[in-house]
C-alpha cells in the first residue's frame, strides 16, 4: 500500500473516488480525469486512496504514482519519466527491450545488449513492413499484435514478442534464410539452436542507468523516439495482459516543461489514438492541463474538489481525530477553515495539544 495518506482519517469526495472506479470498468468509455483544487483541498490524499485501491490484494491492478512536487523523483524529462513507471509497474520482462535501447545509447551494454540492437537495426535496413508481415507468418506470429506504425516501431516489437515467448531462434533463423549475406547471429549466438541454456536470471536486463551521450539535435530526436517507441511498445504489451493500468500524476503546476510535452505529445496522444487502449491516467493539480488541442474530450472527465461541509467537519474531528470539546461551534469552525481540509488537520492537531495533560515534571511549577 501507499504512505500517500491514512485511510483511518479520510473523509469526504467519496464521489470522486467512485467515479474513478466507474474509470476502471472496462465499458467506461473515458479514461483521464483531471482533478483541480487549490492548495491543501486533499488532492494528494485522494491520489494515494486511489493507488491503494489499486493495490488491494483483491483488485491487483498496475498503479504508478508521480508526484511532481518530490525531489526524490526523477521527473523531470521523458527519460526520468519513463523509467520511474517502470520501475514502479514492477513488471521487469516486459521491459528489456527498452533496457537495452537506453544502455545502448548510455554505458557500455552487454554482448546480448549489443546483439539484439543489431538485430533490430538490421530488420530495419533489411526488410519493408510487408515483408516484415510476411516473416511474421513465416514464424507463426499475428502480425496485427504488434504495435507501432513505423518500421522501426513495427521491428522493436517484433524482436521484444518474439523474445517474450522465446521465438527468437525461428525469427533470427528466418531472416538468416531471407537475407543470406548478413550476419545474424552477431552477438546472439545463446539463442542458436545448439547453444547451451543460459542461466535464468539472464531474462531480465537491467537499465544502467547511465546518461544518454548524443552528437547532434537531430541524433538526440532520433534516440528519443527508439526509445518512447519501445516503452510504449512495452507498455502496450504490459496494459494487453494486465488491463487496466493506473497512472497517477500529482500537483500538475510543479511539472517541468520536458516531462509536460512527453505527457501531452507522447501519452496522451497515444492514448487519443487508441494505442494504449484499458490505460487510466489521473492528473491533479492547482491547475490541470489544457487539452483542448489534442482533441480528446471524448475521454477525458474534469472536476474539482469542494470544501467540507458542517457535517464532514464535525465527523472529522469527533469520529476521525477524536476531538470532542464541550462547546465548539461547529459554524464558526466551518467559517473559519473555509472547509478546507489542510486548514482543518491544522486546527484538529492544535485542539489535540492544548487538550493534553502536562508531564507530571511540571505540576509544581
């Protein structure tokens, strides 16, 4: 479970948390919501309510959740982003592909790194999409599962399938047969029919964690895009066997201008296009993004967080806090706060102290 917010002193926007599991149904046909507030209305609070939902043993969905106000999380580019929901989706195989895109662009990447990106480079350089179709049936592979529009999209997702259900011996065997003068078993020869198991742990390949090294703007726009291409190859993939996944972005007017373009020129956009079908994303935020000029408000749900009402007031303080004062207006303390939850903790914590006993060293003071 999260350490977002204690469910023992939740109260309040129960509407907004049903409407968010109404998001999770399958038949639901919006898929973002944007939750906008100002300060200390209790965005976070609901965020956390909602990944622990998540995470309930019974319910057992994916759910990331990217604060943008925590220093401790590196959010601030497509780089820092995408590899902090992977880290957080916890789901390794599904990406080693992209692991050894960035570590082959960063530090020095293993021989199989190294192998399977030249694999990659040499699907690309060496066949068309039909004829990539046609490896596909070739090898017994439904072409149509595969993600991405592009070549190179259509190649990464080739290798990273076959990978997955360890095909690759037959796609590398093929394209052996149907290009005879490269060689493509270069740094692959584990998968060679005759070639011993490797160890088990050998499936998962680890991200270096390394900076990208690029040459020029044009060589930085192009590693980008192998490299959102394969994350959202494998995201799809990940979203197809464990739908739905949750995305949790927090305090939207901290986010830097990088990590805001990939969210709207990447993930969303992909999302509109229905790429990243059964993918639920939340945003709250003092301000929520405009996305008027992605034209998607056919899935997208906006509300915003009201005060607390005399009732929930009196309920958080009496059955919530346990602070019962002979007394207290309960008008006066809903004027007072604004109904605010932040400024309310701040009084019930207040009325907590100055009702405390003393230790007993000051009794004869």
């Amino acid at each position: 479970m999260s350490n977002i917010y204690n469910p023992a002193l939740f109260v309040n926007q129960e509407r907004k948390f049903l409407g968010f599991q109404k998001l999770l149904r399958p038949e639901t046909r919006q898929a973002v919501m944007l939750v906008q507030a100002t300060k200390d209305m209790g965005k976070t609070w609901l965020a956390g309510r909602m990944q622990d939902h998540c995470l309930e043993p019974t319910i057992n969905l994916p759910a990331v959740y990217v604060d943008f106000r925590n220093p401790k999380q590196d959010h601030h580019d497509f780089l820092g982003l995408i590899r902090l929901i992977r880290q957080q989706l916890g789901q390794p195989a599904y990406f080693n592909q992209l692991n050894e895109i960035i570590n082959s662009y960063s530090d020095a990447a293993g021989t199989a790194v190294s192998g399977l990106g030249l694999l990659r480079q040499n699907i690309v350089a060496s066949f068309n999409l039909d004829e990539i179709r046609g490896i596909c049936l070739d090898i017994t592979i439904n072409y149509e599962e595969l993600s991405g529009e592009t070549l190179s999209a259509r190649a990464i997702s080739l290798v990273a399938y076959c990978q997955r259900r360890q095909v690759l011996t037959m796609l590398i065997t093929r394209c052996a047969e149907l290009r005879a003068h490269l060689n493509w078993w270069d740094g692959l020869e584990m998968y060679q029919a005759n070639a011993p198991a490797p160890p088990t742990n050998a499936a998962i390949t680890e991200d270096n964690l390394g900076i990208l090294h690029t040459d020029s703007a044009a060589d930085q726009t192009r590693i980008e895009r192998q490299i959102n291409d394969a994350f959202f190859t494998a995201l799809a993939e990940l979203v197809a066997d464990r739908a739905p996944i949750v995305l949790l972005f927090d305090s939207y007017e901290a986010i830097k201008p990088d990590a805001d373009r990939w969210l709207r020129q990447e993930l969303l956009t992909r999302l509109r296009d229905s790429q990243l079908s059964e993918l639920v994303i939340i945003i709250t935020g003092r301000q929520t993004p405009d996305l008027s000029d992605l034209n998607m408000s056919n899935l997208l749900v906006k509300t915003q967080l009201e005060p607390f009402d005399e009732a929930i007031v009196r309920e958080y303080f009496e059955e919530r806090r346990n602070v019962v004062i002979d007394g207290l207006d309960w008008r006066t303390i809903l004027v007072t706060s604004g109904g605010v939850p932040g400024a309310l903790a701040m009084m019930a914590d207040h009325a907590m102290a100055t009702t405390s006993a003393d230790d007993d060293f000051f009794s004869d003071l």
